[in-house]
C-alpha cells in the first residue's frame, strides 16, 4: 500500500467517529412540569416540617427564609389553576413582600407571614376543589 493510501485509510479511520458523532442530536432537557404550582406546593408546604411551616413557626434559618421568598417568586407569574388572576397576583405580592421583611428582619415579619400564608384563604380561592 502506497503512502498516500495510508493517510486516507488513517484519516478515514480518524474522521468517520467524529462525523458520526457530529450527526447525535443531544437528549432533549425534561418537560417542564405541567403542575409547577403542586410541585412548589409538595415541596414547600406538603407535611408539618415543610419549610412554610418552619417559617411560620420561627424555626427556620436565613436561608430557608431566602429559599421560601424564591419559591414564591416562582409562583408570582404563574395563571392560578382556578380564581381570579389579579386576586392571585395580590396574594402572591402579600406574600412575598412579607417574607422579604421576615429576610429583612424586620420586627413582627413572623406574625405577617403566618397571616399572609393562610393555606385555606388560598387554597378556597385558587386551588381546584377548594381547601380538601
């Protein structure tokens, strides 16, 4: 076999696993949630030590509070599942301007979180079924 030959059998064998690699599409990212509302719910609220409840309870740490103040944040541009969407922009914004003052550490902010996150208040207004 010629020089030449060699190059081209060496090349070919260089160059054919990358242009097959090239022509892999990379795995599509997940779905998102279609209930990105019940995932924040499950994760934040779901049982007595869920973070709303160390919050509300004042046993929880700046940075639960922090994390608490972003889950909500999610939840400000989101269409509620039933209600009125500008009664939950409102409950949201309540929300979330108390749990900044509770990360503010402002006095009192406990009290007005534990008020602002009435579960049932929302849960009656905006959640399929009401409060069950």
């Amino acid at each position: 076999m010629s020089k030449s030959g060699i190059v081209v059998l060496l090349l070919i064998l260089c160059i054919g696993p990358l242009a097959a690699q090239q022509g892999k599409k990379p795995p599509p990212p997940p779905p998102p949630s279609k209930a990105p509302i019940k995932d924040m719910m499950l994760r934040t609220h779901k049982e007595k030590g869920a973070l709303v409840f160390l919050v509300r309870d004042a046993e929880s740490t700046e940075a639960d509070n922090k994390k608490l103040l972003d889950e909500y944040k999610a939840l400000e541009n989101l269409k509620p599942p039933v209600g009125d969407a500008g009664a939950w922009k409102k409950r949201i914004g309540n929300v979330l301007a108390m749990l900044q003052e509770l990360v503010d550490k402002k006095g009192g902010a406990v009290e007005r979180v534990r008020s602002a996150t009435d579960c049932a208040a929302c849960h009656n207004a905006h959640r399929v079924g009401g409060n069950k």
